[in-house]
C-alpha cells in the first residue's frame, strides 16, 4: 500500500448521535472505523473484497 493522507468520511445519513461507522475509500483499499472509538483500531480491505461486501449488503436491502 502507497503512504497517502487519510481522509474518513462519514455517511450522510448518519444521525446526529454519531453512531455509525466512517470510511476511508483510497485506490488499493478501504479502511472502515468506529467513529465513536476511532482510535481503537480499524478494518482495512483489498477492492475487491470491499465491492463484494457493498454487493451482498445491498442485495440484503433490496430483499427487505
């Protein structure tokens, strides 16, 4: 992975009690954290895994 700034987004659609989770989208992986808890830690994935994951969640929603 290349050394680059990090740059946590929050969801839009996140209330105001920040509860939810923030990512980090960069061209080689995705870094996801707990914005309540940000120091504690993060889960990184390859694309791939992350498009398959965003895939099944929506597929999961749509099925509702």
């Amino acid at each position: 992975m290349t050394n680059r700034t990090t740059r946590w987004r929050t969801s839009s659609k996140s209330g105001s009690a920040n509860e939810c989770v923030e990512l980090d989208r960069g061209a080689e992986r995705t870094a996801i954290r707990d914005s309540k808890a940000p120091g504690a830690g993060l889960l990184a994935f390859g694309d791939q895994p992350f498009q398959a994951f965003l895939h099944t969640v929506r597929a999961a929603v749509a099925n509702r």
